[in-house]
C-alpha cells in the first residue's frame, strides 16, 4: 500500500533579470506595505527587497531579504555572469553588519521578506506592482521532510538581535515598561 507523504507548499518568487527596467517599484511598495500602520510611507530603506543597479554592467538586479548574518564572512562571493563581472557581496540577500542595506534606518533591526504573509493582499506586494513581469509568484507542493526545523520568524530573529546588541536583562526591562504603558 503507497504511503501518504505529507506535503507543504513551496512559495517563490522568480526574477527574470533581462526584464527588469529598474522602475523601482517594487522597493516603494514592500517599504508602503509594510509601513506601520500599512501604507502611511513610502522609503526604499525600509523596503525587503532592493534592486541593485550595476552602472558598470548595465544591469538591474531585484534581490529580497534574506537571513540575518550575525558576523561578516569571512569569504566573498564574486560573480561573473556573461562575461561581466559583479562586485563581491552586491548579489547577497543577507541583513549583514558589513554593509546598511536591509537594515531597518531607526531602529538598526535587520529586515527580512516575510513574503507579504503579514498582509492579506493575496500575492506578494512587489510581484503585483512589477508591470514589466521580472518578478512572478509561483506556488508548488513538495513533500516535507520530518526532520526539517520550523523557519524563524521576524519576531525571532529581531528578539536574538536586540539580545544580543543589548543583553536579555535590558530587552525584558524594556518590554515590560512598554507593556506597563500600554495597559
Ligand atoms: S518593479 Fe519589477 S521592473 Fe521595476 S525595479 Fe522592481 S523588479 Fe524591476
Ligand atoms: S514578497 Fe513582500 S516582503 Fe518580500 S520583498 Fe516582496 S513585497 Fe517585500
């Protein structure tokens, strides 16, 4: 008898480089979305994905947020790709110390794309508002492997930031004075 695998859903965004025009539209509309509350700013520095333009190579190239990195590391990834070669790093979606970008201007949080799962606007913001169609939603089922740990949230990796930037004492301090206000 064939065994019932179970099965989670795959949610990726794909990029077609070759369309992208650098409108920057999707920069302004993640950073809207996910303004607080919603769609009462717009900064590009806030935005979890930034189109990198290479002048030298004449490319556009949408990267989204990825996973906090906690040190620099201590190797670089240079590419090359149809024979024009990209700076080391401007390819990495890592909130890394080495450099500002998908780090949050205020507070110095690092950002993350959380997939626009925060908001009920059915696909992603910035594949919506992608006239030109560089970006595309694509959803698929894979069979989940049981050992595979839960990804960490927003919330998770925020809290270990400010942990570690501060010392645990100072965060519980904090939020319990935050809580007391906001009683
Ligand atoms: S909205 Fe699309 S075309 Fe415009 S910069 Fe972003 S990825 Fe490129
Ligand atoms: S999927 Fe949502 S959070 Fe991620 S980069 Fe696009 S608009 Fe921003």
């Amino acid at each position: 008898m064939k065994e019932n695998k179970k099965m989670k859903t795959i949610k990726e965004i794909r990029v077609d480089v070759n369309k992208c025009n650098g409108c920057l539209s999707c920069e302004m509309s993640c950073s809207a979305a996910h303004a607080m509350p919603p769609y009462t700013s717009v900064n590009p520095a806030r935005s979890r994905i930034t189109v990198v333009i290479d002048e030298s190579t004449d490319a556009y190239i949408p990267i989204r947020a990825g996973d906090y990195a906690e040190a620099e590391c201590a190797g670089r990834n240079k590419y090359t790709i149809d024979g024009k070669e990209y700076e080391s790093c401007l390819l990495c979606p890592a909130s890394c110390p080495s450099r500002s970008r998908f780090t949050e201007p205020d507070s110095g949080l690092p950002l993350k794309c959380d997939m626009c799962e925060s908001l009920d606007i059915g696909e992603p913001m910035c594949v919506q508002v992608c006239h030109p169609g560089a970006l595309t939603y694509h959803e698929y089922q894979v069979e989940a492997e049981d050992s595979i740990t839960p990804e960490r949230g927003e919330k998770e990796i925020g809290l270990e930031y400010l942990v570690k930037r501060y010392g645990l004492e100072e965060v519980v301090k904090s939020v319990a004075t935050m809580a007391k206000k906001s009683a």
